[in-house]
C-alpha cells in the first residue's frame, strides 16, 4: 500500500544534534518551550519568547541546541515519555478489570494511546507539528522504541494465551505500530479531530477484539 504523505510532512534534513548536557536550563527551556507551543503551535512561537520566559540569555538557548527545531524535538521526546507512562498506568489499571485479563492489553493500549489524541497539547505538538517540523520519517522514528516495545509486550500475552503464534509477535508489531501511526496522523490532520478520533478507535477495537478471540 502507498500511503500519500503531504509535502509538508516529508523529510527536512536534520541538524547536527549537541550532546545532551545535564542543566537546569536544559530542562526549563523544554518546559517553557511546550508550554508556548502547544498553546501557539511551532510556528507561533519564537525562541525570543522561549528565553525570555526562562529568563536566560539566547546564548544560553543555543548552547543546549542547535535551533528551534532541535529543541522542539526534545520537546516531543519529554512528551512522549510522560505519555509512555501515563497510557502504561491507565492500561494496566484497565487491564485488570477485563475479564479476558492480560490478553486484553494490547486492545486496551492501542485504545487509550488514540484516546491520548483528544488531549490538545498532544494534538497540537504531536499530530499537527510533529510530522510537519521534523519530516515523517523522523517523527516516526521518534515514537518507535516506546510504542513497539509495549505492543511486543502486549502481543507476547496473546502468544501466551495461544492467540498468536510467536513468531509473529514482531511483524504483527510493526503492522499495529503502522496502523497507529496512520490513525494519529489522520486525526491530527482532521478538520473534526473528534470525529476522525471516534471512528479509528472502533476500527481498531474491532479489529483487536478478534485477535483476542471476542466477537467483533
């Protein structure tokens, strides 16, 4: 299958990144920096606004990053990782309430990250600026050791349960990962992000449902 990918969202050559330097002025300038654009969007924000909120030089800006854009994705890497935790703890929380168990996993996880899409600082940061800043195939890249790791794990229940036969645990994987990346896209692309939203999610849990052997 060719999946169009807009021009806005192709690949833009990437800067050479600076080593991660431990600083509290590292930490404030993402903070602030997420605070400004997911209110404004990249585009609406400026590193002039960025540093005068943090209430440091922007000498100080660039010795923690090369541009905008390299601060921008350390952006979205914080985020996404307080969002690796928090849909981990919703999930497992969920989980134990299903009467299907741990098979229900990958179901209630794939669920809740496209439930993630209606928080607008996800949206707007991740859906709408984060294929468009850092071209697709970096911002896919981006979520890729996080996301594939839990489905491994989820799926590896239902190899457990007899549901899926080990050796597809990986390309089954990358199939769930691409599916769900194609999903965020289209709803941060929607001009109704909740309608979009709505429809993906009962797509998806039809399909999940089946892999976990309940009727669709």
């Amino acid at each position: 299958m060719i999946v169009y990918v807009p021009a806005a969202m192709e690949a833009a050559p990437a800067p050479v990144r600076r080593p991660r330097k431990p600083s509290a002025n590292r930490e404030k300038l993402i903070a602030i920096a997420h605070e400004l654009m997911a209110r404004h969007g990249f585009a609406g924000t400026s590193t002039e606004q960025i540093v005068r909120r943090a209430g440091i030089t922007r000498g100080a800006l660039y010795y923690q990053f090369v541009d905008k854009r390299d601060l921008f994705r350390a952006v979205c890497e914080a985020l996404l990782a307080r969002l690796a935790l928090r849909l981990w703890s919703e999930t497992m929380d969920a989980v134990a309430r299903e009467p299907s168990g741990e098979q229900a996993e990958l179901r209630v996880g794939c669920l809740r990250l496209l439930d993630s899409c209606a928080d607008p600082e996800v949206r707007q940061i991740l859906l709408v600026d984060g294929p468009a800043v850092l071209g697709f195939d970096e911002w896919r890249r981006l979520q890729e050791p996080t996301t594939l790791g839990l489905l491994r794990h989820a799926l590896g229940h239902l190899v457990e349960a007899g549901r899926l036969p080990a050796e597809r645990i990986e390309p089954m994987a990358h199939l769930l990962f691409g599916a769900l990346t194609q999903a965020a896209v289209a709803i941060g692309s929607a001009l109704d992000p909740e309608h979009a939203r709505r429809v993906h999610r009962d797509c998806l849990e039809n399909l999940l449902r089946g892999l976990e052997g309940e009727p669709a």
